[in-house]
C-alpha cells in the first residue's frame, strides 16, 4: 500500500497568522506581534488549528483524492510538536496507512492516513491521523 504524498513548500507569513487567528484563535501570540514578543514563544506564531488547515488546504489544492468525494471520519493523535513562525516553510506529507471497506456500507471504504507537517530545518511541527470514507470502484466476481 505505501502510498505517499509531499506537497510543495509553502511560506506562512505573519499577515496569514494575524487573519486566521483573528478569525478562528484570537490569542495574542497569534494576532499581535508586540504582544506576542512578550509571551513563551518570543514570536507571532501560526495557531495549531491554522497549521492544521493548511496541511489539508495543499492536499486539496494537488488535486487530493481526485474527483473522488471524501467525507471525514476524524482525525486521531493530532499533535503540536513545535511553533510554526511567520516566514517557516512547511512541507505536508501524508502516507495512506489503511485502506479497507466498510463494514456498515459495503459501497464504501475507510482510508486512513498518516499526515506530518515539517518545517525548513526539517523540524516535525505537527502530526495527526486522519479517517475518511470514500466509495469504492465496483467489484465484479
């Protein structure tokens, strides 16, 4: 099975992490610079949740599953291991670890992935495993 995946390298910049915290995680290490110089991390740094979604936003954009529509299940061991600052360059890497039919709806199958997120230096900044259910190609005897 071993399927793989890496999107290209994406920039997060600091007028990204201002909006998307302005609008989804409003605390002030993600939407003030000056207040942000003064907390833990000594930076504006980009909301878990935002990384998170631009892990998803460049799966999509290359195309994903193709024309195949996915509905999500969940998402499991979703982890932060470090800051995503304004000006990192991310690269998403997602693996298929399962693929399997449905138990519930035979048309249908599971698809699990691996998904990790790493910055320039190669740091992990985030993991997580993902469920979805896709349908399946028909299967003739």
């Amino acid at each position: 099975m071993n399927e793989t995946w890496e999107s290209p390298p994406t920039v997060v910049t600091a007028e990204e992490i201002v909006a998307f915290g302005h609008d989804f995680d409003p605390q002030p290490m993600h939407i003030d610079a000056a207040q942000a110089a003064q907390g833990p991390f000594k930076t504006l740094i980009a909301s878990g949740w935002h990384v998170a979604a631009i892990s998803w936003r460049e799966f999509h954009r290359a195309g994903g599953y193709g024309g195949t529509p996915v509905v999500g299940l969940g998402v499991d061991e979703l982890r932060w291991h470090r800051p995503v600052r304004a000006g990192d360059v991310i690269t998403v890497h997602r693996e298929v670890i399962e693929l399997r039919r449905s138990g519930s709806s035979p048309t249908h199958g599971i698809v699990r992935t691996r998904v990790s997120v790493r910055t320039q230096n190669g740091e992990t900044a985030m993991t997580l495993l993902t469920a979805s259910r896709i349908p399946c190609r028909e299967v003739h005897p």
